[in-house]
C-alpha cells in the first residue's frame, strides 16, 4: 500500500506515461474471504465510468469524452483509482490521432496492468430512471453495529417460499483503505431462495460503515456472506459507487451463469 500514489502527493503528469496505472492483486482481498487460486464461486466485472477524459488532436486542440471501462472479475489485478485518474490525466496533453486511438491505448493499458482483456468505450451508460427496487432502508430494526462486517446478522424466514426478488439500499458506506475517506454506493441484490429478512439485511449493510476495504472487495465479501448465510438458488450483487476524482466504480458479482444487469447510473452518480 505504501508505494500506491493514492493518499499521498504526487506531480501532476505532463504527458501520456502507461507506467503511472498500479495494478493490486486480488488475491490479498480474497484470501480473507477463504478464496484461493483461479476458481472463483462467482462471475462479475467491474464496471468504471469516467467522466473526465480529454486529449489533444494532432493540430493542438483538445478534446473532451467520457468512457466506460469493464474489468473482469476473473482478471489477477484490479486498478488503484488514483493511479488511473492520473494516467488519464496524462492524455490532456497529448496530442492523438483521433478518439478510436484514445479508446485502442487506453484498452491495451488498463488489460496489461488488469492482466484481462478490458472493454473500453467513450460513452457513458444511461441513468436509471426504471421503476425502482423494493429499498430495505425504511424498515424497522435497531442498529448498534457499524463495522466490521457481520455476517451472522443475515437471517432469512425460516419455514418461508422460496421467491425471488430485487432487494436496494442506498445505505452501503465502507471507507478506502489507504486514505480513510469514506465511499458511498447503492446496493442491489437479487436472488431466488429463501426470502431473505430484511431488518436483517439492512442491519449487515450497515456494518460496513466504518469497515476499510477497496469497493472490488467489499461486494465480494457481500456476495459470499449472503452466499453462505442465506443459501439463495442464485444471487447477484451490485454496488453503484458515487464519483471520486471523476470516477466511479460499479462491482457486479453473481452466481456463475447468471447475465450481467443492464449497464445503468444511479441518480447519485
């Protein structure tokens, strides 16, 4: 973590430099869930939008885009943010031929340092404006716990039918390991199985309030928990993470075989 640029200050970069991305093993995260080698109980991606990217033409003007990247669950590493805001940063003052060039390098940097193919494209997903899930975060439970994660707060109907649901909260905070400050997203599970109680599913949220973790690995951990615990048929999580530095981070991880949920925005992002 030491040598990370996030939480310390570095120069602004002057021009295009692949070297300035940092790349984090998944497998320090995963080992605390009991998760070892290359067979994963889950698919997923992570789904970054990036909303401040710019370049210069080959005559010197710039030029404005936004873009979406997908990594898979699946590749070894994920990217430090702050690492990719500052290799972004780097094209404001490069000149480049056109923005097929822009989308070509940026893919074939992020999948070296993600050591995965990685999708690019300079567009964003729409916002969200379906009807919405049912949200568990009016419901009525006490809360006293706010870290770390507790997994033996998941409870589900016991003697219930087996349903299947869509289940939201915009309560999911866990702080950045590194720096300490606070990440903020919206929470989407859904599942077929037994249904899962829904004071205790917001009291689990919750308890990730003060925990420190990188977004990738706080929905690995809720997919587990929920895995292990309330023992759906099938299950997918979704956390939208609100914007820093002109990203946000949207980890998607569900039962193998399941399809991947439409590429949206929360009004929040």
């Amino acid at each position: 973590m030491s040598e990370l640029p996030l939480g310390r200050q570095v120069d602004y970069p002057r021009g295009y430099d692949a070297g300035l991305l940092h790349a984090i093993p998944r497998a320090g995260g995963r080992a605390t869930l009991g998760l070892s080698g290359d067979a994963l109980p889950f698919d997923g991606h992570d789904r970054w939008h990036a909303y401040e990217l710019s370049w210069l033409d080959l005559r010197g003007v710039p030029r404005v885009a936004a873009a979406t990247f997908i990594v898979p669950a699946a590749s070894p590493s994920l990217v430090e943010s702050k690492s990719l805001k500052l290799y972004l940063n780097g094209f404001n003052g490069t000149r480049m031929a056109d923005a097929d060039a822009v989308r070509t390098t940026i893919a074939r940097d992020l999948s070296a340092a993600a050591g995965a193919a990685v999708e690019v494209a300079l567009a964003l997903p729409p916002v969200d404006t379906g009807a919405a899930p049912d949200s568990i975060d009016d419901v009525a439970a006490d809360i006293v716990h706010y870290g770390p994660p507790d997994a033996s707060l998941l409870a589900v109907d016991a003697g219930g039918p087996v349903v299947a649901e869509t289940l939201a909260s915009a309560l999911l905070k866990s702080n950045c390991p590194v720096t300490g400050q606070p990440d903020w997203a919206d929470l989407r599970i859904a599942y077929r199985g037994p249904r899962i109680d829904r004071a205790s599913l917001l009291r689990y949220v919750v308890s990730f309030r003060d925990h420190c973790e990188f977004h990738e690995q706080c929905v690995e951990r809720i997919f587990m928990d929920v895995q292990a615990r309330c023992r759906p048929e099938a299950l997918s999580v979704e956390a939208r993470y609100t914007r820093r530095g002109g990203l946000d981070i949207n980890p998607w991880r569900a039962t193998p075989g399941t399809p991947p949920p439409p590429a949206r925005r929360h009004l929040r992002q």
